[in-house]
C-alpha cells in the first residue's frame, strides 16, 4: 500500500491502530465508567499497548498528554459537540490547527455529520482547516457520520460508501468512517475514498468476538486500519485485546 508522505508521521508499519478518547465530550461520563474516567488510564494503556496514536480534546492534551509526549503520537480533535442539544447536529471548531500543534499534535481531526441540515456549515470549516492544515505540512482525518432525520440507516453500505466519499471530496488525507457489516461493502467504501486513506470507527461496545471479525473484514478489504475505543477501554483485559488487535492489523 503506498502511503503519501504527510501522514507517514502517524503510520506505522504501514498501518494505523489509534485509541480513541474524545468520547467524554461527546457522551458525557456516563460512557467512561470505572477505571475509563480517568484520562491518565487512557494514556498509560495506549503507551503500554504499542498504539501510534491517542485521539484526545484539547482539555485533556493540556492537563494530561505531555506526560506521554515521548510515547504515543497526538491526534487532536478539533470540533466537538454535547449529546444534550436535541435535533440534526451541528459540530463547531473549538480548536485551532496551530494550538493542536503547539499542544504536540502529529495530527488534526474533525467530525462532519453529512445530512443535518447543519452540514454546508461544518463542510466549510473543515475546507479552512484542510487549508490551513495543509500550509503547516499537518494531515487531517475526516470523521464523517452521516445522521439527521433524512438519514434512515447511517451503517448501510451506500451511506458509508457515500460518507468515504465525501472524505475524499472534501481533501481529507484519512477518512474514518463506520463498519457497514460486511467485507465486501467496506471494500466499495475504500474505492469510493479514491486516494484517501480509510479507518474504522470502533463504534459502541459489542461482544469482542464480534469486534475482532470486524476488525479482520476491514483490514481484508484494505483499510488502512482501526481508530478503537470504547472496545478497548470497556473491554476486562484492555491489553490482551489490544494485542489481538494489533496481531490482525499488522499481520493482515
């Protein structure tokens, strides 16, 4: 697989295994029970998993990541939302490229719902980070979720395939998009995203078998691998998972 050179710095061996931590502003601490409360919990398992990225809101970089600095590659979130407002959601920019990269950050993200009827307002921020992104020689991930009331199923394969593309169209160097199900529909996914790079969403909490085959059908269909989270850190053995994961990832 060619890797383009902007994103070589958060690659490695070819592949991208991240931990996902941003989840608290979205859901709230209810979503980070027991030992997954606290931030430094996170960071210490991704350092001692051998992940190549942590996915981190600027709070907790500021507080907790420059402990970790040496250990495991910054991706800073740079929009963000609450689950308390009701109705099509709307993600604003509440981070500037240049503070993630004063913050460490190897990397940016930014989530974009396609279908709310907010959407031409988070496309057009995003079309400013990209640029300004892209001056500073710093690659952008695209988490694009379509959802709104017009979205009738956001894990088919037309929608997933549809929100890679919009990845691609929008200039994201990685695009991290849902699992649709299945193999094949995640391979019509990565050849709708063109020249930009694909990654899973780890989604909710399944039962880890069911993770893991997921996790083997993406990788089998191309993807550049797996952004995970809540699988991870929820799971009983956080490490022993992670070494399964990293066994399919790197191995596939």
């Amino acid at each position: 697989m060619s890797i383009p050179r902007l994103i070589n710095k958060i690659v490695k061996k070819g592949k991208i295994f991240f931990l996902a931590y941003d989840q608290g502003l979205e859901y709230g601490p209810d979503d980070l029970p027991g030992k997954a409360v606290d931030p430094d919990f996170i960071l210490k398992l991704a350092s001692k998993g051998g992940y190549n990225g942590i996915v981190l809101q600027k709070g907790i970089a500021e507080k907790y990541y420059p402990a970790y600095k040496k250990k495991v590659a910054l991706i800073l979130k740079l929009n963000g939302k609450t689950e308390l407002k009701k109705g099509d959601p709307l993600s604003r920019q509440i981070c500037s490229v240049k503070e993630a990269i004063s913050l460490g950050a190897k990397a940016v993200g930014y989530t974009i719902y396609p279908g709310s009827e907010h959407e031409s307002v988070m496309m057009k921020e995003f079309g400013r980070i990209v640029k300004e992104a892209h001056q500073l020689k710093v690659p952008v991930i695209a988490w694009v979720y379509p959802r709104g009331k017009r979205i009738k199923k956001e894990t088919s394969v037309e929608t997933v395939a549809y929100a890679a593309r919009i990845g691609l169209e929008l200039g994201a160097d990685i695009v991290k998009i849902k699992y649709c199900g299945s193999k094949q529909g995640f391979a019509k996914a990565i050849r709708a995203a063109g020249k930009t790079k694909v990654v899973m969403a780890g989604g909710p909490k399944v039962k880890e078998n069911e993770f893991l085959k997921s996790v083997k059908n993406v990788m089998a269909s191309g993807a550049l691998g797996v952004v995970v989270g809540r699988n991870v850190w929820l799971n009983k053995e956080p490490l022993s998972i992670t070494k399964k994961i990293k066994k399919i990832i790197f191995n596939s």
